[in-house]
C-alpha cells in the first residue's frame, strides 16, 4: 500500500542551495519510492499572503517549477500541479472556515508573532494584519485535506499547522458523522540539512544571505560562494571543520570520502579562498547539468503549462468527487442529481428496492458484475475476474464499503473505481460532465444504501 505524501512550495522566490538540500532533492528522491504517492505543489495562494508583487510571484511560478523539473521530478510518477488551478481548495477551505473557532486561528504562531511585532512597537494589536494571514492555517489545512494526504514533510515550526489540519477534519467528522477526511501527519526529517548562508546564519531569503541555485549561471554561483563570510585564519593555520559553513555545505554535496579529504585540507591550514574554490567545483559538479535542464525549461514555458495543467487534472480527479461528497453532506446537493435520480419518467424506485448486482460471465470466460442503482441503471462495470469467487469477494467488498470510502477517479466523461490503488470497476460513458456529475451522484447514493442495507 502506498502512502501519499504531500509538500507545498510557495511561489515568493527564487530557489536557493539551501531549497534544493533542504526540501527539493530529498522531495525528489522520495518520490522514487514505489510505496510513496507524491503529491507536490505551487502553493501561489500562500504566495499572496506575502507579496503583492504579481511580477514577482509569475517570475516564481516558472522558475520553482522548472526548478524541480530540472532537479528530476518525474511528472509521471507524481501529482504536480499549482494550488490556484485546483478550484476545490478555496471550496474547501471555505467548508473549513465554518468549522473552525476563533480560538484556535488566535494561537496560530504566525498570528500571534504578528501580533507581540504590533505589541512591541506599541501599535494596535492587529495593525497591518490581514485576514489572509489569519486564515493561513485553514487554506493550509484545505490543500491537505482535499487530497487525503497521510504525511506533510514540515520543520518542527510548521508542526502546529498540521495539528490544525488534524483538528479540522476530525470536526467535520463528526459534525457529519463520517470519516469524510484521512487525518494527516507531521513527517518530520531530522537529518534533512539544513545550509548557512553567507553570513553563516540559516540560508534564508529572509536574511538575504542565499546563494542561488540556477540564478546568474556558475559565474554568479562562483562569485556568491566567494562572498561567504570566513574567519581571520591565515593559509597554513588550521580551520575548525565543525564551526565552518563551508565543510557543512560541501558535505550536504559530498559522498563520505570526498567529506574527509576536505576536512583534512582544512584541518591541514587550507587557505579560505582554496577552499572556497574546491567548494564551488563541488557544486557544480551537481549543479551544472540540471542547470541545462533548467535554462531548457525556462525558454519553454509551454512546456511547463501543459506539464502543469496535465498534474492539475490528475490532482482535480481526486478532489472533485471528495468535494461532491461534502457537498452532499452539506445540503448542496444539485438539484439536477435529484431529479436524475427520483424525477426521471420510468426511473423511480419501487418502495424498498435496492441497488444490486448482475453477474455475467464474458465470452473469453472471464467473470464480471455490474452495478445496478434501484432505478434499474447501470452505474458500475467491474473488470474481469479468471476466478468466480474473486469477482463474488470484489461484490462483498462493495456491500460494505459506502461512498465516503470509495476512491473515484474521474474521467473526461466517466469515473473509475479505486480500492487498494488498483482499479476495480468503471462507469459508463456519458454525454457531458453535468450527466456524469449527476452519475456520481446517484453512484454514492447506491453505494450508501448496499453499507445502510449490509
């Protein structure tokens, strides 16, 4: 069984060494992993809540995803896709909103920080503070939510954030009476590094202390390097390895034997801009080919919206169902699935008839069922089985499995049902997406009966 993983990138800068040790290439390597389902985004409507430079937050959008095309993300193998083309997420976090207290938005650290700043300074307490700060935690929750992710990778900072998650999902919970929402968890990597910057603090565009990633070509990435600040040990003194951001830096880069011949050149009195220059030829070594992929992408930028708008389908495959449900839950079912469902001449149910299942055997003899609602439609083909007995277990499975539960993959005119990663069955064909969304309808009701009945 695989876990889904899922990581927001906001779209406020460009990336930095210290992203791509930090969160892009172990992103990239977990997403390697046959049991990982990664899900990885554009976070552009976090991105709004700092910046209102439109110039800058389009320029970020490119570049971070051409960055971590670049860097090796196979869109094939994962979800990858930007936050604002997913319409269910504000949908969501709007559903959350009116499940979440006051209270509990009070305590969010970022709020408060801001503020004890306001405090301080001896300001009105909420002086410059927008509601989209405030909410922060709920769109965050929203994008977590929306995708039934099981573990967020975050620093002990964000930690808070994924508890608020958690506490939002378990109350629509119960405040609907089912497990609508998996309940995430804080995946926190402890030796994940963490780079100095120049000024030997946390590389943090905070500080303006980054050194680039792709920005400025190796001649920029040679001449930054060279700026990283250094004591006053002369050529021929020995350095201290342990307090020195260049040894950490190279060895976020070096393989074990290529770490200890650098600490012996600066336990042996390497002189700083020897070393600096080892440095350098270090990360290039690295940097230099997905440099060309990136400049490769970013004089493609098609390419990177179809590679985008592809992620974005796969992702809106699995939220437009989850977002039908609570709908449902809600009261704000469409009227158009009621009336396909108990208006239609000929299609109303008889009092206490129930879906049910046809069992039929192909003519290559391979066995299969459909689904029928009470109404006599169908709403589900299954695949074939070669054993009857595992076509009857997929049956028995479905009596009990409800539409809270059901996995449905949408299709351009049609779903697919999910159970343990595979596909099980599928619908028919309809005419346009309104008729297929009221399918959908009428398929999680029959689904909710078969559990009600079983």
């Amino acid at each position: 069984m695989q876990t889904r993983v899922l990581t927001g990138i906001t779209t406020t800068g460009t990336p930095h060494l210290g992203n791509y040790v930090g969160a892009i290439r172990p992103a990239v390597e977990a997403s390697r992993r046959d049991d990982v389902d990664a899900f990885y985004f554009m976070a552009d409507y976090h991105a709004l809540i700092k910046s209102d430079d439109a110039a800058r937050i389009e320029r970020s959008r490119l570049e971070i995803a051409a960055t971590w095309l670049a860097a090796g993300l196979d869109p094939a193998r994962v979800t990858f896709y930007r936050q604002s083309d997913i319409p269910e997420i504000p949908e969501l976090t709007w559903f959350l909103t009116c499940v979440a207290s006051k209270g509990m938005l009070n305590r969010a650290h970022a709020y408060k920080a801001a503020v004890e700043r306001n405090t301080e300074a001896g300001e009105d307490a909420d002086a410059g503070i927008t509601a989209g700060l405030y909410m922060y935690p709920v769109l965050m929750a929203a994008d977590i939510l929306a995708f039934d992710a099981h573990q967020v990778p975050v620093g002990r900072d964000q930690i808070q954030h994924i508890e608020m998650a958690r506490d939002l999902g378990q109350r629509f919970n119960h405040i609907h009476g089912r497990e609508f929402f998996v309940l995430p968890e804080a995946l926190i990597e402890e030796q994940v590094a963490t780079l100095p910057g120049l000024d030997g603090r946390k590389m943090s565009k905070s500080y303006d202390n980054t050194i680039s990633l792709f920005a400025g070509g190796s001649r920029q990435l040679r001449e930054t390097i060279m700026r990283i600040v250094t004591d006053s040990r002369l050529p021929g003194e020995p350095k201290d390895p342990d307090n020195c951001a260049l040894f950490i830096i190279f060895q976020a880069f070096a393989d074990e034997a290529e770490t200890a011949a650098f600490r012996r050149a600066l336990l042996d009195g390497i002189g700083w801009g020897e070393a600096k220059q080892l440095l350098y030829e270090r990360i290039e070594r690295d940097v230099a080919p997905m440099r060309e992929r990136y400049e490769g992408f970013m004089a493609d930028p098609a390419a990177i919206e179809a590679i985008l708008q592809q992620g974005a389908q796969k992702a809106r495959a699995i939220a437009t169902p989850k977002i039908a449900a609570l709908r449902e839950a809600l009261g704000l079912r469409s009227a158009g699935a009621l009336t396909s469902m108990f208006s239609q001449p000929g299609t109303t149910p008889k009092q206490g008839k129930m879906p049910r299942f046809a069992s039929f055997r192909d003519a290559d003899g391979k066995f299969r069922f459909r689904l029928f609602s009470a109404a006599g439609e169908e709403l589900l083909l299954s695949v074939p089985f070669a054993d009857p007995k595992a076509a009857g277990a997929l049956q028995k499975r479905l009596k009990t499995l409800g539409a809270t539960a059901a996995v449905l993959q949408l299709r351009p005119l049609g779903m697919t049902l999910e159970l343990d990663g595979a596909a099980v069955a599928s619908t028919p064909d309809y005419g346009d997406e309104p008729t297929r969304d009221n399918a959908l309808a009428q398929l999680r009701e029959a689904l909710d009966q078969l559990a009600a009945q079983d």
